[in-house]
C-alpha cells in the first residue's frame, strides 16, 4: 500500500480520550464569564468553556446568535465587557491581536491579489523578521501539508477556490499558533468539495495537533469535524456536547430542531413502568411510548423522533411495535442515497420519514398518495421537557 493510501497515522489514545471528563486535566483554553454588549443589547452573555488541548471544538450557531462576536473576542479584536480569556495558562483578555499564540482563518480567505501563493503564506514570517531560509524551509513544510506543492508561484486568481481555502490555511499555520480559529473556513466551498475538505481539514489538524476553534452554521459540518460542539442562541451556549450527544439526547426543543431533522410532538405523561413512559400526544390523537426520564403522571412534555428512527410500510409492521400510526405519502424527495417522506397521518399531521435506498433500484418503497404506516421503538422517541 503506499503512503497516499495509508489511513492517517493517528494517536489512538488522544483519538479515544474524553479529557473533559478528566478532572485531572487542565483546560487549554478558558472563557470565563464572558460578555459584550452592543448598545444595550448583549451579543455575547455571561458564557463560559473549557477547551482542551489538541481539540477540534466547533461553535454552532444560527446568523445573530453571538458565536462571531465570541470569535472576534478570542482573537482580539473586541474586547468583552465582562470576563477573562486563559490561553495555555496566560490571561489573554487585554492582550492585543498580534500578541495572542493564535491565529484566525477568515471565511473571506483574505488573500494578496498581487502576492503569490508563497508570499501569501510567507507574510506573516516575513513580518517577524525570521531568516530568509527558515522562512522558504517552513513555506514549503506546510505547502507540502496542505497539498499545494508546485504552486507557490501562481497567484490567487489562477487558483480554484477549494486551493484558496487551503492557501488560507497555510497561511494561518505557518506561525505555528498554539490555537487556530477558523471562521466559517469551508462556507464558500461548494458541497463535495467541503465534504472533502472536511477530511482534510481533520487529518491536517491531528497531524500538526494544533487546537482548532470552528465558528459555523452548518450542523452537518460541525458533527463531522469536531470533537465537541457548543450550540449558541442568543447570546448564551445551550448545550455542549459530543455530536453523538447533542444529536441524540438533545437537552431542550431549540437543540432538537436546531441540529439535525426531528419530528415533534406535544404530549402529557400518561403512565409510567420502571424505564418507559406512555405519552398521549395532543396532536397524534394517539399515545406515544418513551423511554423513562423522571418525568411523572401529568407532566407536559414534547416527544421527538428523528426521521431515520421511523420505519415505513405498506403494510402494518409484525410484533407490533410500540409505536405505529397509519398515513398517506403526501410528498417525497428523492435524494439518491436515500428518499425523504412526508407522510399526512390519519389526523391530518405531518411526520418526516427518511429511507435509506439500499438496494439498486428504480422503483421506491412508496410512492405519492399511498397508504402507508410509520412506526419506531419507544427507544428512539426523546422526551423533552422544555
């Protein structure tokens, strides 16, 4: 095998650490209490987090949600009302830009028009002052690592855009910062080649073991790339969290609907077992079950299923799962990999279905107008109390 086909060359027991529920390891970088106002308006609200060294963390976040302004703190460029940023040890809170271990991968790229690919990504050396040889060794180093070898010498207008982000990147990692924030760094990519990237980015970033700060909005980008995830809204982080975590045991309704695709459903408990739940929900004319999750008889709660976790049939499922409601297939989309369904349920809801096509075919397990029953185990259904 050669080594363009070798998996990357990874470091098993920083892959398979959880430093954060480590109490013995000290955080790499510390927001603490941190705010900035606008006006009267707080962008950014009393937010605090820990982020450990050699993490790839993602900040998720709609547009207005704060996580820019945070970014823009980190960096240096606002400074925050209230609260203190630690870097490696080292408040960094009134320290300005340039003096800061880190460095900042514009969503713009903010290239030189009239430098080449090598000056570019020299500049930031050429300000300090680093010899002229040490300068072309660690270009060229990191040229090599973002896979631009041979184009030091075109300028940015030759290039394609997938080759622009990674200019940028070079360029950020030249300096061999101690903490790289990347904000919205795969935004203008379109969307095979951010796929790709994204793979890229990752392998640069265990090989180098640079921490990585990524602002985004894109759910599907921040699940792939990070270690973990803080979920921003309003200013303040509802939830932090593995992917795997916030994806399936969200902590309130804003998470659910905000990362991925969930059907919701309001409900009170109805009965309790020692670990499921029978849940009637008000707008399924029906009962749901659900795993347990110290609720009691009466709560008002919301359920929610994931359109991956429903099955859909023509025909009602055997050993009748726990959960089973019959509709009509009132539109699809056919996405090749898999075919979404809206299924209108007897009652007049809509619920959300995602198949995966499996088999090569050109025929689909429903079509418009059939009939058709949707089920799921009490398992997959998450109860939300807020």
């Amino acid at each position: 095998m050669s080594d363009s086909a070798k998996p990357p060359q990874r470091d098993a027991a920083r892959a398979n650490s959880r430093p954060w529920d480590d109490p013995g390891q000290k955080p790499f970088v510390q927001i603490t209490g941190l705010t900035k106002r606008f006006a009267d308006t707080p962008a950014v609200n009393d937010v605090s987090l820990d982020v450990y060294k050699g993490e790839l963390f993602a900040i998720l976040g709609g547009s207005g949600s704060g996580k820019t302004t945070l970014l823009r703190m980190l960096a240096g460029f606002e400074q925050p009302d209230a609260g203190r940023i630690v870097i490696d040890g080292v408040d960094m809170t009134l320290i300005p830009p340039y003096a800061r271990p880190l460095n900042m991968m514009f969503q713009s790229y903010a290239l030189f028009p009239h430098m080449t690919v090598g000056q570019n990504v020299a500049y930031g050396l050429r300000k300090e002052g680093l010899p002229r040889a040490d300068i072309r060794q660690r270009v060229n180093e990191i040229l090599a690592l973002v896979k631009l070898e041979g184009l030091g010498n075109r300028k940015p207008e030759q290039l394609s855009g997938g080759q622009k982000q990674r200019v940028a990147l070079a360029r950020a990692l030249v300096k061999r910062p101690k903490v790289l924030l990347l904000d919205e760094p795969l935004a203008a990519l379109d969307k095979k080649l951010r796929e790709y990237t994204q793979f890229e980015l990752m392998n640069i970033q265990d090989q180098l073991g640079i921490t990585f700060l990524v602002v985004t909005h894109d759910q599907e980008e921040a699940m792939t790339l990070a270690t973990r995830i803080a979920v921003m809204e309003a200013g303040k982080f509802v939830q932090i969290g593995t992917p795997t975590e916030i994806y399936e045991f969200p902590r309130n309704r804003f998470v659910a609907d905000f990362f991925g695709t969930i059907n919701l459903f309001a409900g009170s408990v109805a009965a309790l077992s020692v670990d499921t739940l029978r849940l009637r929900a008000t707008d399924l004319n029906g009962e749901i079950s659900a795993p347990a999750s110290g609720c009691t008889t009466g709560d008002n709660v919301w359920i929610g299923v994931r359109p991956e976790k429903i099955a859909l049939a023509k025909t009602a499922p055997e050993g009748a799962p726990r959960n089973v409601f019959k509709g009509v297939v009132w539109d699809l989309g056919y996405y090749g990999n898999l075919t979404v369904y809206r299924v209108k349920l007897e009652n007049g809801r809509i619920i959300q279905v995602s198949a995966q096509n499996r088999v090569r075919s050109s025929e689909r397990v429903a079509e418009w107008y059939d009939e058709v029953y949707v089920s799921w185990d009490a398992h997959n259904s998450v109860v939300l109390r807020e």
